[in-house]
C-alpha cells in the first residue's frame, strides 16, 4: 500500500486524468487536425504531445532515459527542431485517447513504487534540482494546461462544454 503522501499524489493524478478525458473524448474525430491558428498544436498533436510527454517523463524519471534523449523525443534534432513536425500528422482519436490512458497507468506505476521519502528526492528537471514530488507537480500542471487548451479549441468550434465538476474541479461550483 502506497504511503500517505503517495497516496494522495495517485488520487490527484486519477482525478485529474479523469478531467482530461472529460475534455478529450469531446475532440471531433474530423477535426483532429484542426487548431485555431496556424502555429498552434492541433487536437490531435495535443494529445499525442500530452501522452508522449507524460511516458517520457516517467522514462527520465526511472532512469531509462536522460533530459537529453527527452528534449530529442521531444523536438527533434538539429537546426530544424520542430514539435509539430516531431508530432506529425494525427488521424486516429482512439489511438490517441488509448495512448493517453497508457501512459497514465505507467505514471501510476511509477508513483506507486515510491515511498514519502522518495517524495523529497532531488531531482533534475528544466536545469533545475527540483525534488521527486516538485516533478510530478510540473507534469500535473502540464497536462492541465493543455486540458485549457483544448476546452477552448472546442469551445471556438462551438461544441459543448463538459458539465459538472469533475471535469473543472471543487473549485469551479456545484
């Protein structure tokens, strides 16, 4: 059984990927590669980004990788690093979607494996010495951003928004 602050990291984590999902599930099937503005991710980009990102980080931080091979997974290499063009093209929702629920579950494995201490464990992230739980705190921020996103994508396509509070949280109403 996880200890008290692991476990509390593990329910945050379940509650907030059930808000993704809210959201994400919303994304037109026909619309995958449409964004706003032409720079922007699309929807589909945003999810291959959000599930990519999260298994990689889970990888740097078990030590399968290093910030260096992430940053390349990431971006690409060389003088023409590009996300979108690292992303690529998305036309496949429930690939994207059962992607996003993988790597939610390697992130549950990985908290689950860990004790409070590990929580306060230095940690190298972004150029910084951050500790275990600052880590996982990044990454919780990371996907709520672009969970935002995303609602307003669908928002400017007129689709409906989410009801109730699971998907925006206690502190939105009832």
């Amino acid at each position: 059984m996880a200890s008290l602050h692991v476990a509390s990291l593990i329910a945050l984590k379940e509650e907030l990927f059930s808000r993704t999902m809210k959201v994400a599930t919303l994304c037109p099937k026909d619309r995958l590669m449409w964004s706003p503005v032409p720079d922007s991710l699309t929807f589909g980009q945003l999810l291959r980004h959000m599930h990519r990102s999260e298994y990689n980080r889970m990888r740097v931080l078990n030590g399968v990788i290093d910030h260096k091979t992430y940053y390349v997974l990431r971006h690409g290499e060389g003088e023409t690093r590009d996300l979108k063009v690292t992303l690529g093209e998305v036309t496949d929702l429930e690939a994207e979607l059962t992607a996003l629920r993988e790597a939610h579950t390697c992130t549950l494995h990985s908290l689950g494996g860990l004790s409070d201490e590990d929580l306060t464990r230095p940690t190298d992230w972004g150029g910084k010495k951050r500790t275990t739980l600052e880590f996982f705190l990044l990454m919780f921020e990371h996907d709520a951003h672009h969970r935002g996103q995303m609602a307003a994508y669908l928002r400017l396509l007129g689709v409906e928004r989410p009801t109730g509070k699971d998907w925006r949280g206690l502190a939105y109403g009832k």
